[in-house]
C-alpha cells in the first residue's frame, strides 16, 4: 500500500513532442505528490508539484494531470528539448505525518532527440 | 545555503573492504534520509532520522550496513564488509518538518564501485 507505481520505466520522444509519465498509488492518505528531475551525476531535484484538491497544475512546459478517483496522476512535458533529457521520479507523501517522508516511484528515463 | 553536502563523490573499493559515506544536511533541517540508487531497483530509502534519532532503518539492506547520525550537521552510511552488489549511487537527503515533504533536497550522492 505505501507504493507507487511508475511507467514507462524508459521514453524516447522527439525534439517538439509531448512526453507523458504515468505514476499510480494505493494509500489514499497521500496527500503530496510531486515529480524529482534528475541529471546525469546529480542529486533529483524538485521539479513540480500537486495537491489532490487540484486536478491540474502546470508551470511551463511541465503539467501534472491528477485523477484522484482513478489514484493516478501524470507528468506531462510539452515541447520536449533536449535539455530535458533526464530520469523523472514521481512520489508521494502523507504532510500530515510531518516526516517527509517521500514514497518515490521507479524512475523512468527520458530521451528526447533532437 | 550550501545545500546538502555528500562526501566522497567517488569511491572504489575492493571487496571485503569498510566503506564510510558521510552526509552534512542542510542547517536547519531535523530530518536526514538515506537512499540508494540502481537501475534494477531505482530509488530505495534504507534508513531515515529524526532529530538525530533511527526513526526506520527497515530499508538497510544488511547488518554489514549501518548508520549513525551523532549530531544535527553530520551522518555517516557504513558498508563492512563491502561486497561487489553494493556498487550503487548513495545520496543523502534532508527536509524540515516545518516545511514537510516540500523542503526534501538531495545531496549530489555518492557513486561506489566494489571490485
């Protein structure tokens, strides 16, 4: 129950196209769920975020679709560049623990060719 | 800030060999986590503290692994002995329970190699 699950676990898209990450989870106690970006020799970074009161949450190119009946939310990247060549994590969280504690999918890594 | 500092970037090591991480969180924040990274299993969390407390090691793979966090700036990741299947990225992430899951910032890890 304290997993989520990521898919694709890989992605190749070309330069100008829309890449979509599906993330999936159990516990319906997890109210935070944001995306990590993550470079090659980096640490994941915080890259976006969404509560369950919202469905849609975009900043930029990057927008986070979340289905709270189907306990799904995506990632959705519009105009894929090259420069967002990365591994994207998705994850989970309960605030109300005070941990943060984060559940963090599997990754899926994203090519996009020029 | 400085961020969350991972030391060292690089490791190799022979097999049988103790392996010591260290991990200096961002000031300030009373919670530290420890991970590691493969292709096979992504992102495992092995052990987390609170206020320089084990509040779960259930992640901590062995009793060849183990970690201490002795005061609020610094924690170490122990390996002993190391065994080639450890070869993994180890980073160190800490967040503020002011802040929640919002504050988590991952240090830049550590990359280790046992042959």
């Amino acid at each position: 129950q304290q997993q989520v699950k990521q898919s694709p676990q890989s992605l190749i898209v070309q330069k100008g196209g829309i890449s979509i990450i599906n993330c999936a989870y159990e516990n319906t106690a997890f109210d935070y769920f944001p995306w990590y970006q993550q470079f090659p020799g980096k640490g994941p970074a915080l890259l976006i975020a969404i509560r369950p009161d919202v469905s849609e949450k975009k900043e930029g190119r990057f927008t986070i679709s979340f289905n709270k009946s189907a306990k799904q939310f995506s990632l959705h990247i519009m105009d894929s560049q090259p420069g967002d060549s990365a591994t994207y994590f998705c994850a989970a969280s309960m605030s109300s623990s005070n941990t943060g504690k984060l559940i963090f999918g599997q990754g899926t890594t994203l090519q996009v060719k020029p | 800030d400085a961020g969350v500092i991972q030391s060292p970037r690089h490791e190799v090591t022979e097999m049988g060999q103790e392996v010591t991480l260290r991990c200096k969180p961002i000031s300030g924040h009373d919670y530290l986590f420890w991970y590691r990274q493969t292709m096979m299993r992504g992102l495992e969390l092995l052990i987390y503290f609170n206020n320089n407390v084990p509040i779960d090691d259930s992640g901590m793979p062995e009793d060849r692994f183990s970690a201490k966090m002795p005061n609020a700036s610094f924690s170490t990741l122990k390996i002993q002995p190391s065994e080639p299947r450890d070869s993994a990225v180890y980073f160190c992430a800490s967040s503020s329970s002011n802040r929640g899951p919002r504050g988590y910032t991952f240090g830049s890890g550590t990359r280790l190699t046992v042959v």
